[in-house]
C-alpha cells in the first residue's frame, strides 16, 4: 500500500507544486545536445535554451517552436540569427524568412563557408535574386500525368494570391467564385502553354485579354466536358447574363495578378527556376527569403513559396523507404504574423515532425495569429512544444503563459497554505532585455528563465558577407493565346483535357465519383 501511494504521491494534490527547473537537468535532458560554435561542424543544432556564446545547449529534437516577442524584442538576434548558423554547422537545410535582408548579410558567410547551396529569393533587389518559376513545378507534374498533384500546387498558389483579398473582405462569395474561375484558366494555360511560355507574366496577359463572359465562354467550348477546367469554366459562365457579378468576379482575379501585370522585372525572375525545390531534402541548402519590410505587397509570395516547397518536399519524404527527407529541413519564418496566411498551416505543422521537417515561427503574439488564422491559431499553438517568451503587452498571452508554468505553495502570515503564480502577469514583463532573458518552456520540463547572448557575442568563425551577383534578367517567351485557340478549333491541338491526350479524362485522375470531385472543386 505504501509502494503504491509512493507511486502516485507527487499527483495527490498539495503534495508537490510547480519549480523553476535546475540548468543541470535541462542541459542532462534527452532533447538537448551540447554543440560548440567555435568549430567546423556540430553533432545537433536548434533552440537555443543555454549558450554563453561558446557553448550551447540547443534542442535537437524534432519539435517545432514559437517564439513570442514584440517589436523590437530581439527575437531576430537572440534566435534566428544564431539558429542559421546552428544549421550551417551541422549540415541541415533551411528556408528563413527575412524582412530586411539582415539575417543574409550576417549569416550568409558562414553558410557559404560550409559548402551549401545557396538560394537568394531577394523581392526587394529583383537584380540580386534567384530565379523561381511557381508554374515551373505544376507544369511538369501535369504533363507527367500527375494531374491531381498539379491541380492542388495550383489550388495553393490561386489561395496565395487571394489572402490578401480574403484579408480585408467580409464576403468571400465573390473571392471563391474568383478562385475558380483562376483554376479554369490556369488550367487551360498549363494544358496549352509550352515549358518556355508557362509563367505567371503570359499567364497574366492571357487572363487580361480573355476575362470577358464571350472570350470566356469560347474558350470553356475548346475543352473537354467532365474536365476540372469545364466544370470551373461553366460555375463562372452560369452567372454570365448577370453582367455586375461576373464583372466582381473577373475584378478579384484582376487583383490577385495585378502584381504581376505592374512589374516586369518581378515577372522576369519568376519566368524560370534555377533549382529545384526537390533537391532541398535531399543536399544540404540555404533560402533566405528577402522581403520588403516597409511593405506587404509582395509577402504572399513567401506564402506561395513555403506552401509549394512543403507539399513538394512531402512527397519526396513518401518516396523513402522511411518517410522521411535524408537531410533535416527547418522552416524559420520571422515576423510570422506579418505574412499571408499560409492554406492548410495547421495540417503542415502537424504532419511535418515525420517527415524530418521543424517549423521556429516568430510572433509578436497570439492576438496576431488569430487574427490570421483564426481557430487554427491553437492548432499551431499546440503543436509547438517549445515556447520562448520575450516581451508583449498581450494581457491574454501574459495570462496564459503565467498559468503554464504553474503555481507554487506558500505559507501567508499567519501560517495558512496558499498558493501563487510560479511567475506573475507583472513579473513577465520585467525580463531584461539587455541581458537577453528569455522564458523557455521546453516540452514536459518545468519553466526555465535563460539569459541569451546576442548575435554579436557568439564565439562564431567570422567570414565575409557573401556578395550577391547581379544577374540578367531572362526575357519572356511570348504565349499567343489566339492562335492557340485557332488551332484547336482547326484539329491542329488535341482538345484540352480530351481522352485522346492523357488516354483517360483528366476529370477522373483519381479514384472517386464525379460527384465527391464536384464537390470537392465547388467547396474549395
């Protein structure tokens, strides 16, 4: 009887109560590993929760992490800045978000030092950035006859461009009817188009030439009935007589490519791909996303882009025999909260720790994530079970980390038991940013109060910024629309989508009834 209440003692209530935890088990823990960053290569890399500059305890685990700060808290410095170089060290991929480029100038030196592959989407220099095609990939999946692949790159990449719109709305009845009919002609493009012609810039011409109800409907006359295409193209047509509400539909898709349309020379740097988003797992890689900070025009693009590499890199881990990618792949987006939303985050965070991918996601607060991604928001909350807490002024957010980390028995003065927050609402936010304290809650281990060094104190091997090379950029192949729609009617083109192409109707390119896809197609 006595073994047994020695079993369960420390559940009976008020006999325990919650502690700081002690370093020394934090640094015994079976998810930390020890690293030193004054070498070449390291055994482990990722949350910092112990480091005098020199010697780090970082959790190497495959758990995902949020961290919380406001404004000026330093999360970039104290987290993301020495995580990249984490990285570098030992060998794993990653794709970092960074708002003003100053993550590339201070970390670039020693990726390059360690023999990465290193990828600049820089959309605030288009002449010092790579060159990524977001049709690229569909494109080839489609021809390949992988059509349901292709299709949800592309339902993605439509979602993308319409977050800014479903931002600010209040009625998305005319944003969905917008989708569709963006699915209908990116269909159509992605059928006819050639491997040269197939980018966002032709697309966006055809789309500006052709987004009346008469051109729509004759080009809905040169597919195949049953197809993805004819079903979006007559969903959009039956509303064709009601002239004010195609108008609104043909409006939003105006405004989901209008970026496009006003800049050439973004267009040009996505006209072609010079990598591939599928070696990322496979061969250690480096993408910093480089965006303007002082505006948001262009951030949907870095939704796109997670959005498309992951879906990617998914099904390159179901191809090994383990499921999972050969090389680590950690997906740092600081100022979070700042980008688009990103369709489907909360499944992609949850189906991620498999598949040999971890998301460190930096926000200013919870208020901020909800308002993006509404009950979602404690999805992604939940599956990130490391928590680093800086500073914010979020009263709920205080509220629910005070409670977190529990609360302590003490003895008032007149001998009563009572009990007290482990750390208080008003003591949270008095962590010292100049000795960069950080809460960390670290998966089951008690709360933990750290000081991190800044960037600047690290014990790192310095190089030299890696210099980004201006490039030319590519001119466009043309795409003719007109003469492809001749040809069609004149049986010089298979019909698009016909059976006589892909040797069954693209409709049915998967197992289920015509129905469940109707369905399917009209819910998204």
């Amino acid at each position: 009887m006595n073994e047994e209440r020695h079993k369960y003692e420390r559940y009976i209530p008020g006999s325990s109560e919650s502690r700081w935890a002690d370093p020394e088990e934090i640094k015994s823990a079976t998810t930390i590993t020890r690293i030193m960053v004054d070498t070449d290569n390291c055994q482990g890399c990722g949350l910092p929760i112990i480091s005098d500059g020199y010697t780090v305890y970082v959790d190497d685990s495959d758990t995902h992490t949020l961290v919380f700060g406001a404004t000026g808290s330093k999360k970039t410095r104290l987290f993301v800045m020495p995580l990249i170089n984490f990285f570098a060290l030992s060998g794993e991929s990653f794709i970092v978000s960074d708002p003003k480029g100053e993550i590339y100038q201070k970390t670039s030196g020693l990726v390059s030092a360690q023999g990465y592959s290193i990828i600049v989407l820089n959309f605030r220099d288009l002449n010092s950035s790579s060159f990524w095609n977001p049709l690229k990939l569909p494109y080839e999946l489609y021809h390949n006859g992988k059509i349901d692949e292709a299709v949800s790159l592309l339902t993605d990449f439509i979602s993308s461009l319409a977050a800014p719109q479903r931002r600010v709305t209040k009625d998305p009845y005319f944003i969905e009817l917008g989708c569709s009919m963006a699915l209908a002609y990116f269909l159509f493009f992605i059928e006819t188009a050639t491997p040269d012609e197939a980018n966002i810039y032709n697309f966006a011409n055809f789309y500006a030439t052709k987004a009346t109800p008469e051109a729509t409907e004759e080009i809905s006359r040169c597919v195949a009935d049953g197809s993805i295409a004819s079903v979006n193209f007559k969903g959009v047509l039956a509303n064709k007589d009601a002239k004010s509400t195609f108008g609104n539909v043909a409006a939003c898709v105006s405004s989901m490519i209008n970026p496009f349309i006003i800049r050439k020379a973004l267009c040009q740097v996505l006209s072609k791909s010079s990598f591939d988003v599928r070696n990322i797992g496979k061969e250690k890689t480096a993408i910093y996303i480089i965006m303007p900070d002082e505006k948001t025009t262009l951030h949907f693009l870095v939704t796109a882009f997670i959005k498309q590499t992951y879906e990617a890199l998914i099904h390159e881990a179901q191809q090994q025999t383990d499921r999972k990618l050969p090389v680590r792949l950690n997906i740092v987006l600081d100022e979070f909260g700042n980008i688009p939303t990103i369709p489907d985050m909360a499944s992609m965070i949850s189906a991620a720790r498999s598949r040999n991918m971890r998301f460190f996601l930096m926000a200013q607060g919870m208020h901020q994530l909800r308002n993006k991604y509404d009950e979602d928001a404690e999805t992604i909350k939940g599956n990130c079970d490391n928590w680093a807490f800086l500073t914010t002024r979020e009263h709920a957010l205080l509220q629910e980390i005070s409670n977190l980390c529990g609360e302590i028995l003490f003895n008032d003065l007149d001998g009563n038991v009572k009990t007290r927050p482990l750390i208080s609402i008003s003591e949270l936010q008095r962590l010292k940013k100049e000795k960069g304290e950080v809460l960390i809650l670290h998966g089951r281990h008690y709360p933990f109060v750290t000081e991190l060094p800044d960037i600047d104190d690290y014990g790192f091997k310095t190089y030299s910024l890696l210099e980004s090379r201006a490039q030319q950029l590519p001119p466009i192949v043309p795409y003719d629309v007109d003469n492809v729609i001749a040809d069609i009617k004149n049986g010089k083109r298979p019909i698009p989508f016909s059976i006589e192409k892909f040797g069954h109707n693209t409709f049915f390119s998967n197992e289920g009834s015509k129905e469940k896809i109707v369905k399917d197609i009209f819910d998204w």
